[in-house]
C-alpha cells in the first residue's frame, strides 16, 4: 500500500508589504521574509518509525506575482530540513501550469479549473490529486503549522485504512489534534456573545463523544483537515468543495457521507497543532462561519433522493456542527452578533461594531448561495470522477510535476 503524505503551505508578501486587495485570504500565510514553521514540521518527521512514505509540500502563494520567489522559498526549506528516511518533493504554481497544459492538449482542458492551488478547498483538491497521478492508494493529509510526536503516527495511519473493519471497508480516518498543552480541547472564550455562538463548546462536546470514549474507531460528525487519511476509493470518487470558503475539511464529510462512504475517526491518531496567531479580527471570524454554516445547511435542505446516495440531516452531524445546521441558525447570529457589536462599542471600536451588526444581514442575504448546493455536488462530483479516471493511467502527469 503506497501512501503519500501532502503539506500545503501557505505563502504571503513580505512583511513589510502585507496582504493587498486581489490576494487569497488565508489564516496565517507565512511572510515571504520569514521562515515559518514549514521546516519544523519537515523535520519533526524524525521522531517517525514507519519512514515508507513520500512527502510532497503544495507551495500555495496567495498572489501570482511571488510564485518564483515562494517555490524557491519552499525549496529551500525543503533541502535544509528534509532527512535521509523520507523523499520531499514540491508541488507548486509551475507544476500546476504545465499540469494544465497537458490536459489542453489532450482535449481535456474543461478539467483545469478543478486543480487550482488557490482558495482551502482547491487546494485540498490538490491534496488528493497530487498522490493519485503519484500512483498512492492513500492520501495523508496533514498542514505545516503541526508537529509529530508519536512515533508509531504512520502506522496507525496505515492501520485501518484500505482494510475491513467489522464488517466494513474503511475508506476514510480521520485524527485529532493535540493544542499546545497537550490537550484536545478548544479553549472557550468567556465573552458575553459566546453564549448565543456557543461553537468552541459545541466542538469540545462533541470532542468528547468522539475522541474521549471507546471504542477506538467510531463514526464521527466532525475532521480535521490537517488530519485525514483518504483511501483512494473515495478520493477518486468525491472531491471537496471550491464553494465553501472555509471548513472544509467538515464540509468534505458531509460530501463524503452523502455519497455513501464513513468517516472513522481513531482516537489514537494524534497530532500537535501549533498555529501562528489568528491575525482576522472576531467579527471577520464569525462572517467566515456564517458563510459556512449557511452554505451547508442549503446543502443539506436541497438534497434530493437520488440513487446511491445517502440523506443526511443536521440531526446526523451532533452538536458539532449540527447546531450551526439548523433553522435557529438565523436566531443564533443575532444574538451573539448584537453582543458582540455591543463589547466593540465598549472599546471604542466603531468599526468593528458595525462589521458585527452587518453580520446580522448578511445571513439573510449575501450568504445564501445563488445557486442549488446539492445538484452543483452532484455536477461537481461527476466531473472529479471524469478527470480522476482519465488520469489514472496518464504517465505524462506522474512525477515529472513533482520536483
């Protein structure tokens, strides 16, 4: 079983720049002028036992004018951390030109917008594509901003995954991450609108359920993108999502379940996450989720009975994020957003104060999708599979892309 390990990673301007309008918006892409914590997690692959894997870095820059100096950059902190047990390679902007290149000249450039190293979900795309024209029966995902720790991770990765388990084929594990202190926990902030946007408990709940009982492989209602193990079989069959701007690693179950595969995940696969700083102000935070929630749950509401596919509810998905996913959700940005704009008035914050109350609208409003979310999945999903099958067998896009 051939299982390659993916790392995007994300690139900004120089410090002294910044983020202009036009670039993609991401949490913490690193400064160009920084060293970011790409080579630790490379290095951290040290502490591994099971080294019979491939690593490929996707080089993700969030504008088109510092590929050169970003694929560099990646390069660079590739041939100073890598160690002698494990291949790295690099995917980046050029790989992905040439990549589309070939698919235009064999008639297949309709195709090229579904392999982009810009936007969460594309990018995870990337993350599945990469290791399938690689020739990988499973796809491991992991982010930059972690670290391993256990050395036995890979086996357990390997464990269940392209195997039966009682009873079932597994296509799909997801892990868990540790937080600084060791813990699985979120930390719940204490602030008034917290009560109304409850998500840090709802998740630590749900938490609970999952990861904190036996036995160790259950159903789960929730991922986590820098923690997935993908078995082929599904990977070529469902891809994520480009409409949902951010979480998409939950929105990528909720794709996979509706076309019929589980997500198991094993409490014993760990991983640390150390994140940079969130640099986007709370209310700016909270416009994500409702983006989010709102694209799911018409997700959800517009599903259709269709052969060889499973309805789901948000009933289906606990309280995480199921009680993001249902008719209160309206009711629920309100009263926190209220609040929350209340506690920027408080500090003088005029701006974000009323960036909190226009919160409020937008779930009514901006966020609804233009367009029906389950047959754009259903359309999306065919296409993905089309492409997948075409280049199953396409030498041409092997490794030659991976430098």
């Amino acid at each position: 079983m051939k299982l390659t390990m993916v790392i995007p990673s994300y690139w900004g301007r120089e410090s002294n720049v910044g983020w202009l309008e036009g670039d993609a918006v991401y949490d913490h892409a690193t400064p160009l002028d920084s060293e970011g914590t790409l080579g630790r997690a490379i290095e951290s692959l040290a502490i591994l036992e099971d080294t019979d894997f491939e690593l490929v870095v996707l080089a993700a820059p969030n504008n088109m004018e510092i590929v050169e100096q970003v694929e560099q950059k990646v390069r660079d902190i590739i041939s100073s951390s890598s160690n002698a047990d494990v291949k790295v390679h690099m995917f980046g902007p050029s790989h992905l030109k040439r990549l589309h290149e070939d698919l235009k000249k064999d008639g297949m450039g309709e195709y090229c917008d579904l392999l982009s190293l810009t936007g969460y979900s594309n990018i995870r795309n990337m993350c599945l594509f990469v290791p399938h024209i690689m020739g990988s029966d499973v796809a491991l995902l992991i982010d930059d901003d972690e670290v391993f720790e256990d050395p036995q991770f890979i086996s357990k990765a390997k464990e269940f995954i392209g195997k039966y388990h009682e009873g079932r084929f597994i296509n799909a594990v997801a892990g868990y991450y540790l937080q600084p202190n060791g813990d699985y926990h979120v930390g719940v902030p204490e602030n008034p609108w917290t009560r109304y946007w409850d998500k840090n408990i709802c998740m630590n709940e749900a938490f609970d359920e999952v990861i904190g009982t036996s036995p160790r492989l259950k159903e789960t209602p929730f991922v986590f993108g820098g923690n997935m193990v993908i078995h082929r079989d599904l990977f070529m069959k469902v891809p994520f999502d480009p409409m949902v701007p951010r979480g998409e690693d939950i929105d990528y179950l909720i794709n996979a379940r509706m076309f019929g595969y589980s997500f198991l995940l094993d409490n014993e696969l760990a991983i640390k996450h150390l994140p940079p700083a969130k640099s986007h102000p709370t209310w700016k935070r909270v416009r994500e989720d409702i983006y989010r929630f709102v694209y799911e749950r018409a997700k959800l509401m517009s599903q259709k009975e269709t052969e060889g596919m499973t309805t789901l509810t948000a009933e289906d998905l606990s309280c995480y994020p199921g009680n993001f996913l249902g008719d209160d959700l309206e009711e629920k940005v309100e009263n926190a957003c209220r609040l929350l704009s209340d506690e920027y008035l408080n500090k003088g914050d005029l701006v974000g104060s009323a960036e909190a109350l226009k919160n409020i609208g937008l779930v009514i409003t901006d966020a609804i999708p233009d367009i029906d979310p389950f047959e754009h999945l259903c359309k999306l999903q065919k296409r993905w599979n089309e492409l997948m099958l075409y280049s199953t067998d396409k030498k041409g896009l092997s490794l030659s892309f991976v430098t």
